[in-house]
C-alpha cells in the first residue's frame, strides 16, 4: 500500500454547498446525485460506504466518464463524490470540492504484484520507481480546497 485516496464531495460552484469546508454524507445525498455506472469499482465502493447510515444510493445520473460526472455536476444537475486524485479535473470543469465525512470513505492505493510473474520491461520500470517512493506525501497530491494551479 502507498497511500489511502479519500473521497471528496463535488458540487457546483454557485451551489449553497460550494461555501462550506466540510460537507456530511446526509447533507450531500439531499441533492440530486451524479455517479460512475455499474460494476465501477468507484460506484461499487460508494454504496458499499454509505449503505448502513443512508440506504440505497439514490441515483440521478450516471456516467461511464468521471469527466462527465463533473461537467454534469459543474453545469448545476447535481452532485457527486469522486477519489481525491480527480480534484484537479473536477475543478478545471468548473465544480468545487469539498471534504466529505460521515462516514468517511477512503480507499488504499497500492502495487499488487503476482509472486513469480514476471513483468514486461516497462511495467517493471514502473513497478521500481513506485516501489522507490519513500515519501507519497512529497508528491503534493491534490488537497480539497487546493487550486487546480497550485499542482
């Protein structure tokens, strides 16, 4: 494992939303809500998180595209929750983000490799940098409320 991505609310920017540092899952779910379609690991992940405190995740839209679930939530159809890695994209498409909690939704990111497979030149290329990581928080990974500039 490198790091835990968590997952942060997206909402339009002239949304009542958009003004608060930290939004609850109940609050969010009041809104229309925009996601990835069925198996995404991101959906599957999400109705899993929030199902013992908030039932069944009641779908507006969905998308095969995160691209598209944010210009769909930065046009004003409604709002989502993406991994923290796509903050940068969200907010180039116009919408904001915002930390998310109750309940918290992270998931781990890592390297999983097969004992005894051998790996093509590049993917072993990758495999020693990644592994050579000694420090994830170095990497300035994107922050909620951060500029899409500022990575």
């Amino acid at each position: 494992p490198f790091y835990a991505d968590r997952f942060v609310a997206v909402v339009p920017a002239d949304c009542p939303l958009a003004e608060l540092a930290e939004v609850r899952w109940a609050e969010l779910l009041k809104e229309s809500f925009i996601t990835l379609q069925r198996p995404s690991a991101v959906r599957l992940l999400l109705e899993e998180s929030i199902a013992a405190q908030h039932g069944k995740l009641q779908v507006a839209f969905e998308s095969h595209q995160l691209a598209t679930v944010g210009r769909m939530v930065a046009q004003g159809l409604g709002v989502s929750a993406v991994p923290s890695l796509c903050i940068q994209q969200m907010q180039e498409l116009g919408a904001r983000c915002i930390a998310l909690s109750a309940p918290r939704v992270e998931r781990r990111v890592g390297l999983l490799r097969l004992a005894g497979h051998e790996l093509s030149s590049a993917a072993q290329a990758l495999s020693d940098v990644l592994l050579h990581v000694t420090d994830w928080n170095s990497l300035n990974l994107p922050q909620v409320g951060s500029a899409p500039d500022e990575h």
